[in-house]
C-alpha cells in the first residue's frame, strides 16, 4: 500500500506542547454584491469576518451557529475549496509540515487535500448518480495518483469494508442506496486517502433519528481507529454536544464563544450561546422553569448592526454594545467569547434551565 | 356521535401509492381523534405514513396514491348533527375545496416552496379569504394585514405588499401560518413546519403556534420526525412505524413510559443532553436501531417491526399481526409484549 511510500515528518518531540493540527488566524471570505450591467461591487457579504479557532490532533471541534452565519464558508475556505478573502490557515500536514493552506499553490493544495477532506449535507446531491461506488470512491485515489488497477480496487473494497457497507456493491449505483447508506459512500470516499483531518458539514441532519445514531457511531468508531480529528459543522446542538470535545459559536460570520463542550453548555459566556441553549428542543416534556425566545431576526451580513452585531436581539444590551465592537478573547483558560459584559454576566446553561 | 369537542376521527385509514415497482402501503390501518385546543403530535421516521395521513385528511393524496379503505370524518363547529364523510368526497369537489384551507387548513414544511414567488405575501392570504368568505378586496386587505400581525410579523401593513423571497425563512414561515390561520381553521395540519428552520426560530415558531391554538381553540396535527419538538408542543403523541400507528398516548406517559420497543428504541437513539453534561471523559456511543426501515412494497408477516426488534419472539411475533391494547386508560401500543396480561411486562425507562 502507499502509506508505506511516505513517512511522516515527526517534528512533535520538539515541542513541549503539541501544537494544534489546524489553526485559523482572522480568516475572511467576502462575497461581492453586484449590481448593474458592468457588475460594480456596491458592497459585500461578510460571510466569514475575522474568524480564529484550532483544533487539537484528535479531537472534535463543533461549529454551531444559525443558517447563514457562515459555518458552512468556515469549513470550505479551510480546504481552500473557496479562496478566503484573506487569513491564515496553518495545518500540521504529516507530509508537508506545517502549512498555511491560504497560500498554497495548485499542486500543492492537492498534496495537502489527501489530508484534510470534507463530508457533506446532502447524500443525494453529493454522490453522482452516473458514477458507480468503485469509481466515486475511488476517485480521490486516481486523481491524487495514489493507487489503481488492482490495488485501487482493493483499497476501495477496504474502504467500503471500514464504513459498514459490503464490498460487493462497489459496481452498483449510488440509485440503490439509502440515505444513511450514501452518507456512508461519502465517509468512504473521504476516507480513502487515509486522512488526518475531516471537514463534517452537517453529515446527520438530512438523516432519520435512527439512522443519525449509525452514523454519529461510525464517525467515533473511525475517529478512534483512524486518529482522525474532526471538524463538525451543524446545527442541531444536542448532535454536537454529543460529539463534539469542544463546540464554537458563530453568529453573522464571527465567532462569538468557543469552549470545551460542557462548560460551554453549562457556563455559557455570550447571551446568544445563551439563547441557543434555550432554545434546544428537548425530548423531556417536564415544562422548563425559563426560556429566553430571541425577539427579531438574524442581522443581515451584507448590513451588520453596529457595534456588537447581537446588540439589538441581546437582554443585556448595554450603550458600549452599540457603539463598540467587542474583542474576541480568552476569559479563562480555553474558552473565548466576544462579549463587552462577559465577565460580568451570570448566564444560564442547559443544566439551569431544565 | 362522539364527544363535542372533537373535531376530526380518523378510522382505519388505508391509503394505497400504485407503482411500477408494486403497491407501496403507506397508511395501513391508521386511527386517530382530533380534539378541538389539543395538539396530536405524530412521530415516525420518512416514509412511515405520517405526511400521506395528513394529506389523506385533506384529500390531498398525489395521483398514484388512493385511499383505499377506512373513514374520515370531520365534525364542523356549530352543529351537533352534522358529520362530513371526507373520505367519499372528490378531491375537486366543491365541497373538499369548501373545507380545504377553510375549516382544515395546512403549514407545509418548506416555507420557501409553499407561497407564490410572483405574487406578494398579501394576495396570496387575500385569495383564501376571498374564496371562502364573502368579502370585498378591501376588507380581505385589512384582515390580511390583520392576520400578519397576529402571528408577530412587524410592520404588517407593509409586509402584506413583499414577496416571499423579500423575507427570511422564519418570516415566510410566519406568513405561511399566517395563510393557513386566515380563515379561522378548526383543525391545522403542521406538517414539519420548523425542519427547515433553525433552533431559534424553531422556538420562536413553536411559542406562536402554542398561543394561536388558545386564541382560535383550534385543533392541531403536528407531524414531525423529531421527538424534542413533540415533547414541545403536543399533548398526546401518536408513534407510527411502515403505516401503522405502534404507540399512542399522551405526550408525558410517551416519553417517561414507552411501551413500543420501536418507540424506546428512537429514544434511546437521539443523544441526551442530560447525559453528555453528566459524563466524564470520552462520549459513549448512541444505541441504533439494527437493520433500515424495509422497503415499502413488501408486506411483512406478523409485526412490522419484527426484523429490527430487540424484543423479537420468534414464533409469535413473525407470525401473528399485533392488534391494538389499551395497556392503560389512554395508552395504546400494537406489540405482542403486551398481549398476554399473564406475562405483565414492565416496560423500562427509555431514558435509562
């Protein structure tokens, strides 16, 4: 196998302290808005607007945060799938050493994208239906010239065998699958160049509850088996708590909190990781003492409130919040939060208002 | 004539999909009584009936689909005789469409599908105004902006004349009950109303919907695939697995006493908050399912949910059609577990 033809760069003894696998310094991605027939730029949605986070080797780090705010973007500017506006992303590439993925050129980018790969949403838009399961997982493999012939067929069957599916189906169609079944297809073909790192973009929430559980077990079983470290972009917040180690909040394209996942759920430092915590449904009908529902909508990103963008949905609005933009910074060992009043506040965590 | 305060009965509902590939049961033998001021939330995962039961109700079956067999009937207000038998009427018959978007109206699941993008929020809540109550375009004008208002829209009066696209996907979905409420329905079907929405505006959603129900006194079917929003909003909740209703009670003896392994099985399937804030060190895995939902032309002997049991009797359960039991005043389950009385069974916590 190839695996064996590379052997990675073992620079961690020389540090004291692992350094993180991915780091993100101020990452932007602005999209253009334009308008007219010679297509002036009137202005831009700041989709992502100086985001920071790391993540450890092995770990999960849960990237939450309404529809819209740019989680989605976060995680494909990180493989440079989308070229950021600007920032930094370091990677530890086990080939390459540490990298900033931002500045890479082409062939580069495909050496340091056997590495860090991506799962997607949709299980039926992400699998091409005219492609059978040999060719759809094996096409990392060909196009990064890492096996064929035989050899890519047996490492496709290994692949299929690792993500619970029999390697007998590698001729059929993507038609003759169910939905948890294509998710597994999708894991199978990101896993196939033997990855660190894997960008999760909301890989459970078209599934049913049952079929959710197989595959939130599979993603674990793997991380464990493979050393993977995951990135996991979604929206239901019990599903992240779940897996994650540590979760980030994202709200109109910042960051606004990121701590480890119980004392984000437990001791939330920002009103709105308040109010997400909230508005979890949960499956207890016991009525809760207090709920906070956010009055107004999502700011828009194109035309950001001033000041904090939360201030005109926030209960603890303050003058400083409308004017000032708060910093993001670490409060206490491992938890961020952007937040003029976050040493000040006692908010409320999931625990708190059962 | 059953009890004044319900408003619809659904009796052994069968509803039939004639395909190439075979007849896809959908609905095989659904019962269900709506009540004026309650929420029946209905559970299940795609393609166990639930949507097709609702769209039966309304007579809104697509055409390879037919109700094949059963009775819906629909008890108008204001009357202690009158009892409409929806299922022998026309889909297009005037006296569906008289009640359709009238009398039962529907939230559909995705807010942007569900309204006109060409015409404005406005006119599309004036035409159902205008059909089925006799009043002139101004008036219709006013009761639309009214209307708007009632489900917290700010700026009613100039929400009315925007587009769908203009509004964000909380909005629209505001709209769109807006819609389905301007006739004063006696009975709202919600079908996945907030799935596409975010947390949020999920809850943000489901408060207006619990205090539009006491405002009309309306009934409300609320069918969804995710049991943290039934433990939300409904009162008593029907479980339905390949077509059939497993389990149905109301909303806390559910979720703190589950009689249907299928339904203990979901519960213990989605990750529990209360779990992962207690836990030390690395997570613990999820309990699944084994084996998918079969495919829907294969008419399995015994239980539906036979193959995936835990609980399976071989002998008993491939082999005889459970019936339904009231295993408690008000709280039914299809399972053999429960069919001999000798055999008591004590059904556990789900939250173990």
């Amino acid at each position: 196998m190839t695996e064996q033809m590379k052997i990675p760069v073992n620079n961690i003894n020389e540090h004291q302290t692992q350094p993180p696998l991915l780091e993100i310094k101020s990452l932007k991605k602005y999209f253009p808005i334009q308008q007219g027939f010679f297509k002036r730029v009137v202005g831009h949605v700041k989709a992502v607007d100086d985001v920071s986070l790391y993540v450890n080797e092995g770990e999960t780090l849960g990237l939450v945060g309404e529809s819209g705010c740019g989680k989605t973007t976060t995680g494909r500017c990180i493989l440079k799938a989308i070229t950021p506006s600007s920032g930094e992303i370091w990677f530890n590439d086990p080939d390459m050493g540490r990298v900033n993925v931002n500045e890479l050129e082409h062939e580069q980018l495909v050496q340091v994208r056997r590495n860090m790969r991506m799962i997607f949403q949709d299980p039926y838009a992400s699998l091409n239906p005219r492609m059978t399961l040999q060719d759809i997982v094996g096409a990392p493999l060909r196009a990064m010239k890492i096996a064929k012939g035989k050899e890519l067929e047996d490492r496709v069957a290994e692949m299929l065998r690792r993500v619970g599916l029999r390697p007998e189906y590698m001729r059929r169609y993507p038609h003759a699958f169910s939905g948890g079944q294509r998710q597994r297809i999708g894991l199978a073909r990101a896993l196939a160049p033997n990855p660190k790192f894997l960008v999760c973009d909301e890989p459970v929430s078209a599934l049913d509850v049952s079929v959710q559980a197989q595959i939130l077990n599979l993603l674990q079983e793997l991380q464990e088996e493979m050393g993977l470290t995951y990135l996991f972009v979604a929206h239901d917040l019990s599903v992240v708590a779940h897996i994650s180690e540590r979760v980030a909040v994202m709200y109109v394209g910042k960051m606004v909190e990121m701590a480890p996942t119980q004392e984000l759920f437990m001791t939330p430092k920002h009103p709105y990781t308040e109010a997400l915590m909230s508005a979890i449904p949960r499956p207890d009908p016991t009525p809760r003492e207090k709920r906070i529902i956010l009055t107004g909508e999502v700011a828009n990103p194109a035309n950001p409130p001033s000041g904090c963008y939360f201030h005109p949905r926030c209960a603890y609005v303050e003058d400083i919040c409308k004017t000032k933009e708060p910093v993001y910074e670490e409060i206490s060992p491992g938890h961020y939060v952007k937040c003029h009043r976050a040493a000040e506040l006692k908010l409320s965590g999931v625990m708190n208002l059962a | 004539m059953p009890a004044n305060n319900v408003i619809a009965e659904i009796k052994n509902l069968h509803t039939n999909f004639y395909l190439r590939e075979g007849v896809a049961r959908a609905v095989a033998g659904v019962n269900l009584t709506l009540e004026k001021g309650r929420t029946l939330g209905i559970v299940g995962e795609s393609g166990c009936g639930k949507s097709v039961t609702a769209h039966s109700l309304m007579q809104l079956v697509p055409s390879p689909g037919k109700i094949e067999e059963g009775e819906i009937l629909f008890y108008p207000p204001g009357s202690t005789t009158e009892v409409i038998e929806i299922h022998k009427l026309e889909p297009n018959s005037k006296e569906m469409r008289a009640i359709r978007g009238n009398q039962i109206s529907m939230v559909f699941q995705e807010p942007m599908t569900s309204m006109l993008p060409v015409r404005t929020v406005g006119a599309q809540i004036m035409e159902a105004i205008i059909l089925h109550q006799q009043v002139s375009k101004a008036e219709a004008r006013t009761r639309a902006i009214e209307i708007l208002s009632r489900v917290k829209l700010p700026n009613a009066d100039r929400i009315v004349d925007t587009y769908p696209f203009q509004l964000s996907g909380g909005m629209r979905q505001r709209a769109v009950i807006a819609m389905a409420l301007s006739c004063n329905p006696n009975l709202l079907i919600a079908d996945e109303p907030t799935t596409a929405l975010d947390v949020t505006t999920e809850a943000q959603i489901l408060d207006l919907l619990r205090a539009l129900q006491q405002d009309f006194d309306m009934g409300i079917m609320y069918i969804t695939h995710n049991l943290g929003v039934i433990a939300e909003i409904a009162d008593d909740v029907a479980v339905m697995y390949m077509g059939k209703v497993v389990e149905q009670t109301d909303t806390s003896s559910l979720f703190f006493k589950p009689l249907h392994p299928y339904t203990q099985a979901l519960l213990r399937s989605i990750p529990q908050l209360d779990d992962v804030m207690a836990r030390t060190g690395k997570n613990k895995r999820l309990e699944t399912i084994k084996g998918m939902v079969p495919d829907p032309y294969r008419i399995l002997p015994g239980c539906v949910f036979h193959p995936r049991c835990p609980q399976f009797m071989e002998g008993i359960c491939d082999q005889i059609a459970p019936e339904i039991i009231e295993v408690e005043p008000d709280h039914i389950v299809r399972c053999h577990l429960y069919t001999a009385p000798a055999e008591a069974h004590t059904a556990k916590d789900a939250r173990l």
